[in-house]
C-alpha cells in the first residue's frame, strides 16, 4: 500500500508527497517549499485505494 498526503494551500494549489516512515513535518514542508501556517488542509490519501474500479 502505498500512502500520500495531500496539502492544501491558501492559493488553491495541492501539493502531494510520498509517506515516508520516520520523516517530520519539518522536513516534509522543506519538500512542499513552504511552511505549517501555508497548510488549509491535510489529507492522507491510498492511491492504490483510488485507483480500483468501482
């Protein structure tokens, strides 16, 4: 299974990154080039999950 999360920013834009096991927020906001506060929303997503035919 493989798990992203998916940012939400202010501007509208939605930024996803790889759940990596061990890896802090800090460091995933270095990946996404912004910060906490910038966040509207978070979602943990299976895309495995999304992609099955329904």
């Amino acid at each position: 299974m493989t798990l992203y999360q998916e940012y939400t920013l202010p501007d509208g834009k939605i930024k996803i990154i790889k759940v990596v096991k061990g890896r802090y927020i800090q460091e995933e906001m270095k990946l996404l080039n912004t910060s906490e506060r910038d966040i509207l929303s978070i979602q943990l997503l299976d895309k495995n999950f999304l992609q099955k035919p329904k």
